[in-house]
C-alpha cells in the first residue's frame, strides 16, 4: 500500500492565504482545545458571559490558570470587567450547553447579559462577586493575577489564582484527578466545533528507567 504524502504548507502559503481560511486553519491545526465559559460583571453589577477556548493550567502551587484575550481592536468586555472588579469565573462547557455557549461568542452590546440572551443561569457564591454559569458542571472561582502582553500580534494573557472551585463529588477520583468525561465536558476545536470526550488510556509517570520496550529507531 502507498503511503499517503504529507501536504506541505510554507510560511508564504500561509501568509496568502483567504484571511477566512487562514483563520480556520490555524485555530483547528494546533489540536482540541478546552471549551470554557468566562463570567464577569461590571462595577455596576452589569454581568457578561463569554466562550474562549484558550484556559490553560499554569500551575498548581500558587493554583495558576490563565487565557489569551484577542486584540483590543473592538471593545473586550470581559478584560475590562476584569480589570476593573480582580475576580472572574471559568465554567466548563458540558454537552448539554453546546450551542448556548456557542451563542455567547456573538459580539453583544455592552449591558447586555449573556447568560439572559442565551439562556443560561447566574449563579453567585459569596467568595466571589462574578457570576457562575448554573449549569456548569465545573466552575471555578478565580481573582485576577496579571496581565501579559504579547507583543507579536497584540493579544494578552490573563493569569488567575483558584480561589474556589465546584463540582458533584463522583467527579473526582481517589487521586485527584477530575473525571471530565463522568462531566461531560467537551473540547473545541477551530472556533465552533464541539467534541465529545473519552478516555483513551491512563499511564504512569513516565520515568527513564522504566520504559516500556518499544521498536526504538535508535537501535
């Protein structure tokens, strides 16, 4: 059987390319991706609801999550409510609030609440002034670190510390993973396209002196 050859795409190729396409590209290239929603609110308590598919882990001691924003070219109503309260939300995305989610990603006039245009529910603890996402199977509690500017093409990442975090208990395992298929979180890839997510396999630390023998090519 021929193997099938690689498509090879340059720099140039990429550079010519329809902006549309080129976009396209890019965001589904790199893999999946999480799918959050990010809640926040005003200092006049005007709430906003936002998809973004860039949360990252940053680190676990001081508990560190951040996420890029796209360039200020347009008004960014969830920095801006960041900046100006420190605190934020970060609600996963389930399967069985795909498309409100999705329709959360539309460019809203400021003072229009989300969670009311795409029916979804506000949900506040104490701790924290920014609303939850009700339906949300994991939400956390975060308070606004820094602001990291990327100079190469304009965007941010925004860097939170855990404050809190909730879930039902049957979600975490004996070892402190989250089971976010018993979640039913999805993952996104590209800008709106949502995925169902399974577990393929669980493996020990990975160690030097203790891998499998595999068909190594260095042999």
């Amino acid at each position: 059987m021929n193997k099938k050859v690689e498509r090879h795409i340059s720099a140039d190729d990429i550079s010519e390319m329809d902006r549309v396409f080129r976009l396209r590209l890019i965001n589904t290239v790199s893999g999946y991706k999480s799918a959050s929603l990010i809640g926040t609110s005003d200092d006049r308590g005007n709430t906003n609801l936002a998809t973004f598919n860039s949360v990252v882990h940053i680190g676990s001691n001081p508990p560190l999550i951040g996420f890029i924003v796209r360039p200020s070219t347009v008004p960014r109503h969830t920095l801006s409510n960041i900046l100006d309260t420190g605190n934020y939300t970060i609600n996963l995305i389930s399967e069985a609030i795909t498309e409100q989610s999705h329709c959360c990603s539309a460019n809203f006039e400021k003072g229009v609440s989300e969670f009311k245009a795409c029916g979804l529910t506000e949900w506040y603890d104490q701790s924290i002034a920014s609303p939850y996402v009700a339906e949300s199977p994991v939400k956390l509690g975060m308070t606004f670190k820094e602001k990291i500017d990327i100079k190469s093409n304009g965007t941010c990442l925004i860097v939170g510390e855990v404050e809190e975090i909730y879930f039902t208990d049957d979600f975490l395992t004996a070892e402190g993973d989250v089971d976010l298929g018993k979640a039913r979180a999805v993952a996104i890839s590209g800008l709106n396209h949502y995925h169902r997510v399974s577990k393929l396999s669980t493996y020990p630390y990975a160690r030097v002196d203790g891998l499998p023998e595999f068909d190594r090519k260095d042999k």
